[in-house]
C-alpha cells in the first residue's frame, strides 16, 4: 500500500483532497501516478512546493496561493517562544 493510501485511510474525512504529504522521491512518484490515474481538467496545487517542478503531469497545474491568519490563542509566536528561549541561550 502506498503512502497517499495510508494517509487517505488514516483521514477518511479528508474529503476530496489528495494529500500530498511528503517529498521523498517514492511518494513524489505516487503523487504523479495518482494525479496521472484521475480524469480532470486541471490540477490546483495548494501546498507551498512548487510541484511542477518536481513531477509531470499530463494537465496543467495552477498554484493556489494564500496567507495564514492567526484566531484566538496561542499564537504561533506563543508556542514557539520556549522553543526559542531555549535555543537562545545555548
């Protein structure tokens, strides 16, 4: 079984979104294949990799873009100030 299978069967409510999960030169493959196996117009990427770069498809690929927006507490800048303290003072 491949990984985008044990992904898809570990979050079975993920709806109609192919996760892509993971770089690797197995999984990029299995990107492909799958994407490759499915019949459509177009293919919206929505992570920040530029997947064109990294596997061929045979339709287009258009970016989806978008900014995070914090809502409510913690923050990231929260979470992650022990982290930075830490590392600070080594």
């Amino acid at each position: 079984m491949g990984s985008i299978a044990q992904t898809l069967r570990r979050y079975p409510n993920i709806g109609p979104v192919l996760p892509a999960m993971g770089y690797s030169e197995q999984q990029l493959r299995e990107l492909e294949a799958t994407i490759d196996a499915v019949d459509r117009d177009v293919v919206v990427a929505g992570t920040p990799v530029d997947l064109g770069r990294l596997v061929h498809y045979r339709h287009p690929i258009r970016q989806a873009t978008y900014e995070p927006v914090e809502v409510g507490e913690p923050t990231l800048a929260q979470v992650l100030e022990p982290t930075i303290a830490q590392a600070r003072s080594m």
